[in-house]
C-alpha cells in the first residue's frame, strides 16, 4: 500500500503505541481488562472504545498495548478525545498524528521525519509531552488553549491565544 496505513482510535484511553519494523501483521494488541473493538478494513486498524466504563480523561487501571508493524508509513488519527496514551514511535514513518476532540496525558515520541509531518491536537491539550529527534526543525503553534505542554526540554504551563515557537 503506498499511501501507508492509518491507525484510527476512538475515544481512546489507556493506550500505549509501540512500532516493531519485523513484525509482519499490520499490527498485534495486547489488552488489560475490558478490549475495544480493533477491526483492520483495508488499510486501516479501527479502535473503539464503544461504552466509556470510565470516562475519558479520568486515570484508570486498564491498558491496551498495541504495536504496529513499523515497516510501513502509519497516518494516526484519534477522534472523541486521548487519554493516558503513550506512542513511541521513533521506528516507523509517520505520515501525521492527529486528535480531534481534546489531549490530556499524552506522550508522543516522534520518529526522524520523511519531509513534513503534521503533529495537530485540536480542541484542548493538557500533560502533553512530544520528544523529536535531535537536529529536526519544529513548530508548535497554540490556538485557543494548552496547559502544561511539554516539547523536549521547553515547557509550558498555561498557555492561551495565538502562540507560536519555533526551532532554528
């Protein structure tokens, strides 16, 4: 598939993104408690968290490991908000992330990049951390509201508005 895959979650907490390049299936799940409904059509993986036992931004005790195969390019897409997830991702090509429905305790490990790739967290980010590569250019730009932002060893407590940074 030369587009890459797509990895889409839904309402999704409690999840841990790992990539491994020798894996040979799209991808391998691992769950802790209740599972989400995981479906592969065409080249997407599908998760959804169908009923919310907790709800979506509060700290709980179940986990889902899920490893895609690293291989390939992967287009990660979240809708309905992110919550305890963390993505190491620094052995796949990621051709963007990006979450629709707000951020809270998010770790994002980003890969070397293969030309631009967009990084967007619309609708609220809270406890985010992104680590990239040394020596790749950045930008961060904050429309409407984040707090306590973390990207590499730049932190930001509130932050509101329009703010930009930029890396040389």
């Amino acid at each position: 598939m030369d587009k890459g895959w797509r990895l889409e979650l839904v309402r999704a907490t409690g999840v841990t993104i790992l990539a491994d390049p020798a894996l040979r299936e799209p991808y391998q799940a691992r769950f802790e408690g209740s599972a989400p409904k995981v479906e592969l059509r065409g080249g997407t993986v599908a998760v959804e968290y169908r009923r919310l036992r907790f709800p979506p931004f509060e700290r709980h005790t179940e986990g889902f490991t899920l490893v895609l195969n690293g291989s390939v390019p992967w287009r990660i897409e979240a809708r309905g908000g992110l919550a305890h997830v963390t993505a190491t991702l620094d052995t796949v090509q990621l051709l963007g992330f990006e979450v629709r429905g707000g951020a809270r305790a998010v770790v994002l490990n980003l890969p070397r990049p293969w030309g631009t790739v967009p990084v967007r967290l619309s609708s609220g980010a809270s406890d985010v951390t992104v680590h990239r590569p040394g020596r790749v250019g950045a930008r961060v730009e904050v429309n409407g509201g984040a707090q306590n932002l973390t990207f590499d060893d730049q932190r930001f407590g509130a932050v509101g508005g329009q703010t930009v940074w930029q890396s040389a």
